[in-house]
C-alpha cells in the first residue's frame, strides 16, 4: 500500500499514531495490543527517512517514538482530552443520577441536556471543588 502525504501531514499522522497507541494500550501494563505497537514502530521507523530523526529512537530493538516526541507536548493535548471527557462523563452521570437514572427519552431529553449543562457550568467555573461526599462512618 502506498499512501501520499507531505511533511507535514505525515508529522500529523506521527502524533495521531502516538495519541491512538497510548489511548489503546497505556493503561494495559502487559496485556499490551502488540500489533498497535508495532503499528506505531513501523511509523516511526519512517520518521528519520523523511528528514525527522529526533522523532523516534530504539529502544530494547525496536523504534520507538523519541524522548524528545514524548515530552514535546503531545501528552498536553492528551491530558486536554482526558480532562474534557472526565467532565463529560461525570456530568452525565450526575444528572442521570439526579433523575433518578429513570430511561431518557425524547419527554426528559432536554432535562437531562439541562442538568449536564449546569454540571459543566459548575467544573468549568469551580472544577471539583464543589464536590463532596458524605461518608458515614
């Protein structure tokens, strides 16, 4: 398979290839997707033929993505990312929680629209500062 890209797509693809692969397998430990890493290491391995050498190193006999590619931002957007569906999620749950987790349907739609919308008002204004758990003890 042949696929086109200029330099700066196939830089663009490089971080796709990252963020896909540490989404899929950075919570694994050793029950790694081994095929999505070697995915990975095929891409990178492209890297220093098309001028980017500081992109990908070997490590242990494998092409690797490079300190450098690691710590250059890419876990910023990562981390943009896991904090936005965090919210999401939480907000979602909260309201569903609030309405008693009774089915949603087009008649409480817009309540359950209404009440993630406050939640997501809440995180964005105060994030979890708000948030309290009664523990009996």
């Amino acid at each position: 398979m042949n696929l086109e890209l200029s330099k700066k797509q196939f830089r663009r693809l490089l971080d796709l290839v990252y963020i896909g692969n540490w989404i899929l397998n950075s919570t694994r430990g050793q029950e790694r997707f081994a095929d999505y890493d070697e995915v990975e290491s095929l891409v990178f391995a492209r890297a220093a033929i098309e001028g980017m050498p500081g992109l990908a190193e070997l490590y242990q006999g494998e092409i690797v993505p490079s300190r450098a590619f690691v710590e250059g931002g890419i876990h910023e957007a990562i981390a943009e990312y896991e904090n936005n569906v965090f919210f999401d999620i939480l907000a979602e749950d909260l309201a569903r929680r609030d309405m008693d987790d009774v089915p949603i349907d087009e008649s409480n739609y817009a309540e359950l629209t209404s009440r993630i919308d406050a939640y997501i008002a809440e995180f964005e204004e105060h994030g979890t500062d708000n948030v309290l758990v009664d523990i009996d003890t």
